[in-house]
C-alpha cells in the first residue's frame, strides 16, 4: 500500500464524514472488495486516484435555518490501480469507482452502492453521479 496516493480524497477541501475516520482507506478497501467479487482472492497492491474526485452531497432543511441535515452523498473517484489475482498475476486496471449513500440522517437506513465503470471516460461517469446518488436508495 506503501505505493497508494489518494491525496485527491482530500477531507479538507471537502466533507467526507459519511466515509467514516478515515475515508481513504474506506475507499480503498471498497474498491478491493468489488475486485474480490469478480476474482475471488484478488489484492489491491496499488491504488492512485488519478484526479479530482466529483462529489455530490444532498440535505434539507432543519429546524435551525443555519443548518442543514445531510441525507445523501456521494463521489466518483479516477482511478489507476494494480490488482493481483490469487494465481499471482498482476493486472493493471484503471476507470472510475462510484460510491453513493442515501439515508445518512436515518439510524438503521443507510444504504451504499458502488459501481466501477472500468477503462470509460472520467466525464461520463460523472455524468452518471447525479442519477446514482439516487440509485443507491434502490434495491438490486
């Protein structure tokens, strides 16, 4: 991991609480969990996100005009990457990881998805951001 540069997923130029403590690693191991799920016993040996991220975060109104309740949030990350198979061969894989979740002002209701749109053009997938961060309330 010591070859990782997540540094465009920067917590101070943008709010990514719904990430968790530390939401580079929340996204790196998300997106080695969706390799896993195509190849069983794959690695992420190396991740660069490879430009400025888009994000979208959703709210409403509370009772205190000064706030806000977020509801929604997500971003769409470029992405080059190393992925190892369990056979021990290595793959380079670039596209863009998608990450959208809805209901982060409810106890027990949030709900993520992610998608990968591999080797595609970063402006499509962002594109698509708007219509995802909606999608992920969305049952498969």
């Amino acid at each position: 991991m010591s070859d990782d540069n997540l540094s465009f997923l920067n917590p101070d130029e943008h709010w990514l609480g719904w990430l968790g403590d530390d939401p580079r690693s929340a996204v790196r191991s998300q997106l080695e969990a969706l390799f896993q799920r195509q190849t069983p016993g794959a690695k992420l040996e190396q991740l660069v996100i490879t430009s400025q991220p888009k994000y979208l975060t959703g709210a409403k109104p509370t009772a205190d005009p000064d706030q806000v309740e977020v509801v929604r949030a997500a971003l769409a990350a470029p992405f080059y990457s190393l992925v190892r198979e369990a056979s021990g061969a290595l793959h380079e894989v670039e596209g863009v990881f998608s990450w959208a979740a809805v209901g982060l002002n409810e106890t027990n209701g949030r709900l993520d998805r992610m998608w990968l749109d591999l080797f595609d053009d970063a402006d499509q997938a962002f594109d698509l951001l708007d219509e995802r961060v909606y999608l992920a309330g969305v049952p498969d």
